[in-house]
C-alpha cells in the first residue's frame, strides 16, 4: 500500500484534535468506535470525511459549517 506519510500524520493529528473540539466529529467518531472500528480506524474514517468537507468547502468556496458538516442526527445516533 503506498501512502503519503506526512498527511497521514497531520490527518491523524487532526482528527485526534477535532475529537476535543468539535461535538460532530467527537459523536462520529464514537458512531464507528461501535460499530467495532479501532482507534486508528475510528480517527481515519474521521480524517477521511473530514478531507472530503475540506475539499468541498475549497471547491464552493463555502466557509465550514459543523452543523452540515456533521448533522444533529448522527450526534443524536451517538
């Protein structure tokens, strides 16, 4: 598997912050901790959709909003 180091270090460093700062992605994550995903998955599953906001937000040139990003059903679901 051929993976870019660096941003997978800063893509861990980030979704291990958001968990602290962010209700949605703290609720997402713990959603796929029971589903049985591990830590690293559980913060992977993170970075990933968290990358995808990202680039949709650049794409519209949208500023992130938590509550799209991160609906109050998942939070509820958590």
């Amino acid at each position: 598997m051929v993976k870019n180091d660096r941003l997978n270090h800063a893509g861990y460093l980030w979704s291990f912050a958001a968990l602290n700062a962010s209700e949605g992605a703290n609720a997402h994550y713990r959603a796929r901790r029971e589903r049985g995903d591990w830590h690293a998955a559980g913060l992977r599953h993170l970075f990933n959709r968290m990358i995808g906001q990202l680039f949709h937000c650049l794409q519209r040139g949208e500023v992130f909003e938590e509550h799209e990003a991160f609906p109050s059903s998942l939070r509820d679901a958590a």
